[in-house]
C-alpha cells in the first residue's frame, strides 16, 4: 500500500505542475518516494510485490 500511495502523491503533484515544474521537481519527488519506502523498510514493513503485502 506504501508503493502505491507514495505514487499517487507523485501523480497529484505532477498533476499540477507544467512541464517545466515538473522537470525541476522530479529529483525531489524521486527522493520523497525513496524516504518513504525507506522509513516503511525502517519500520518493519515488508516490501510489496504485484499488489499483494509479503
């Protein structure tokens, strides 16, 4: 579930922004979703695979 929210935030901001934003911002919005599945592999979560929690 943690892959696929981190991905919707990415998609609702990219939803929002020009090209050129989003050129800009894509490095930050590549690292939010790296923190993310960071802290849910920090907390114990196992990683998603085909939509199913392992």
């Amino acid at each position: 579930m943690t892959e696929k929210w981190c991905q919707l935030l990415v998609d609702e901001i990219s939803s929002h922004l020009s090209a050129e934003q989003r050129v800009l911002l894509w490095p930050y919005m590549q690292e939010i979703q790296q923190l993310f599945l960071k802290e849910r592999s920090r907390l114990g979560y196992k990683q998603e695979l085909a939509g199913d929690v392992v």
